[in-house]
C-alpha cells in the first residue's frame, strides 16, 4: 500500500526539483542578460579642479517654461555627483555654456490609414565646452535626445513624464563628451 504513495510522493519531489533547477536556470540567463553599468567618478587631468556652468538660455519656442533651469540644474548636480570637480561661478578650468535650439514634436511609423503610429518629442542643445587647461578638448556641439510616444496621448500627457528623461540622457552625452575619458 504505501507503494503507490512513494512514487506519488517521488514523482512531487522530482517536479519540484524540475521547477526549481527551471527557476534557477530562469534567474541566471536573466541576470546574464542584464549588463549593470556602474560609473562613480569621471578621470580627469589632476590640474582640473573647477567647472563653470552658465545657465542655458532658450532659443527655440515650446516647452515648459522652466525647461532651461531643469536642464542647467540637472548638469550642475551631475558633474557635482561623478567628478571631483568644484562649481564655481566664473572662470573654471572647465567652461559650458548653451542654449536649447529644438524642442520639436514629429509624427513617426506611418499606419496603413496614413496617421502616425507614434509621436517623437525630441530636444536639441547646442553645447560650447571649453578646457582652459587643454584647448584641443573644446568644442561646440549640438546633442539632441527623443522620447517616443503613442499617437493616442497628446504631448500635454506625456510631457512631464518624456521631458526629465530626455534631458537626464542630454546631461549624460555631454558629461561623457566633455569630462569621461574613455
């Protein structure tokens, strides 16, 4: 009599080790598929101890009224977290200044019925860097980052959402451009 419990009681055993080695197997290929980057602090030239960030001025319509301040701060207190830079309001070994030159929303992914599938929200900064330690380092630069988004919600809904992560990835462009030294 206990011989049928045994093999019900083994064949319980035997799944639960098949859903366990299943959920280990499951769990590795997930985390060896996931890439974590870590960036503590940019390296830079030892003779670097000063950054200059003016505030970035409008030269484009659209957007929030507060779109230059958010995107000033933002650079501030990233360069404040992953360098060892100091901010200093004028004549910093490093220098940036700008202006944001495009804050456009395009149709993207044409249906069959010839509507947009999708909306882009894209912002363009135009960026002056200047190392005054190592002129060969500056330049001017135009980085531009978008968000897409259905083309069933307005801009007004998503705006609030789309905006700061599009500006954190500007902010992450020109800190790797001008102080990561890859």
């Amino acid at each position: 009599m206990n011989r049928p419990f045994e093999i019900k009681n083994r064949k319980i055993t035997v799944f639960r080790k098949l859903i366990m080695m299943l959920c280990m197997v499951g769990l590795a290929l997930l985390a060896g598929s996931c890439k974590i980057y870590s960036f503590s602090s940019a390296k830079l030239s030892e003779d670097l101890k000063t950054i200059t960030i003016q505030n970035f001025v409008m030269n484009t319509a659209g957007g929030p009224a507060n779109l230059t301040l958010t995107f000033t701060e933002k650079l501030k207190e990233y360069y404040q977290r992953n360098s060892n830079l100091k901010l200093k309001p004028v004549d910093g070994d490093l220098y940036l200044e700008g202006s944001i030159v495009g804050y456009e929303l395009t149709p993207v992914g044409a249906t069959a019925s010839d509507k947009a599938a999708q909306n882009r929200l894209t912002i363009r900064v135009e960026v002056r860097f200047v190392n005054t330690k190592n002129e060969d380092e500056s330049f001017e630069k135009e980085f531009s980052f978008y968000q897409d988004f259905s083309q069933e919600q307005t801009l007004t809904q998503v705006e609030s959402a789309l905006v700061p992560k599009i500006l954190d990835q500007l902010v992450l462009n020109i800190f790797n451009d001008t102080a990561a030294q890859w």
